[in-house]
C-alpha cells in the first residue's frame, strides 16, 4: 500500500522541531564561546565573566527541553525492543501508538507542572542569587515551551499512528517504531555519500 504523505500538522511540527534542536544546538555553541573567553580573561587577564556557569545550567535546561521533541520526530528516544520480533504486526502497532500516547501524557505532565512552577515565579517576581540575578521566568519559561512543544508533537505522532492503524499496519512500524538495524545504516551511508 502506498503510504499517505503526512498530515500538515505533523509535518509544521516536524520543522518547529527541527527549528527548536537548532536553536539549542546554537545556545551552545554561544555558551562555548563565553566559556573560552572566561578561561582565556581568567589566565590572561586575571578577569572573569560571571556568571558563564549559571549561563551553562539555563543552556543544558534549554537543550533538553527543545531537543525532546527533534528527538522523538528522529526516532531517538530509547526503546525496549527486546520482544518485539515475537509479536505480531497489529500489536506491534498498537504497543507504538501506546508509546506516543504515553510520552504525550508524560509531557503534559511535566508541561504542567513547569506551568506551575512558571506562575509561581511570575507571581513572587523571582530571581536568582547568584551575579546575574537571573529573572527566573526566563529559563523556566523557554523551559516550558520546550515541553509544551514535546507534549503537542508526541500527541500527534500518536493521532496519525493511530489514523494509520486503520490503513497501513506496516506504516505504523516504519514511522513510529524503533529505527531498525537497516534504517540506521542507510542513514549512515545517506551521510557518507
């Protein structure tokens, strides 16, 4: 059967993905940056930026939340696949839409509560200790939109893997199942060539 080309939704989501890992993978390369420059004004002038690890908390708290979802859309998530060669393919496919479904359960959750966490912060007007003095609803906020972003796309990965169901058993594993021995290698010779 001739696989449908994904749904719009999932398809803008997949580049806002995209967009979010490259925007942490740029937070880090800047926060490289900084930390080259305070490891060379400490040796060579005896200056120091404050704060660059404090900087480096908020960038690995950024990276984790916007990478969640370039993740999943990549297949990288781990998975305990051990059994799954035993089962047949409408359960396969169903334990891979459960696995969608759950992760988005588990990001609304932790959406949530970072929601929490976040009207807490606006509410007191935190701040950090520290030199800084880091507004707190800065990180916590890009913090949120990270797993708001992971919550949406993990929900309608599960949607079209449950559509699909419907239609084309096989396109369930091919799209939302682990990457097999064979994707991870024509990935590599993809690169390679």
């Amino acid at each position: 059967m001739i696989m449908p080309h994904p749904p719009l939704a999932l398809r803008i989501l997949n580049q806002l993905a995209m967009v979010c890992a490259l925007v942490a993978g740029a937070a880090v390369a800047i926060l490289a940056v900084l930390i080259v420059v305070d490891v060379l004004g400490r040796s060579l002038f005896g200056y120091s930026l404050q704060g660059t690890d404090e900087l480096g908390g908020y960038v690995l708290a950024l990276c984790g939340s916007l990478g969640l979802s370039w993740a999943l859309v990549k297949r990288a998530h781990p998975r305990i696949d051990l059994g799954f060669r035993f089962f047949g393919i409408r359960l396969r496919a169903a334990l891979h839409v459960l696995a969608h479904a759950s992760l988005a359960g588990f990001a609304l959750f932790m959406a949530w509560h970072a929601y929490g966490e976040l009207a807490a912060t606006l509410r007191f007007g935190a701040v950090t200790n520290t030199p800084l003095q880091t507004p707190l609803w800065v990180p916590q906020g890009l913090w949120l939109v990270g797993l708001v972003q992971f919550a949406i796309t993990a929900l309608a990965m599960a949607l079209h893997g449950a559509w699909l169901m419907s239609l084309d058993l096989d396109a369930v594993s091919r799209i939302y199942g682990p990457p097999t021995v064979q994707d991870e290698v024509g990935e590599y010779v993809a690169q390679e060539g």
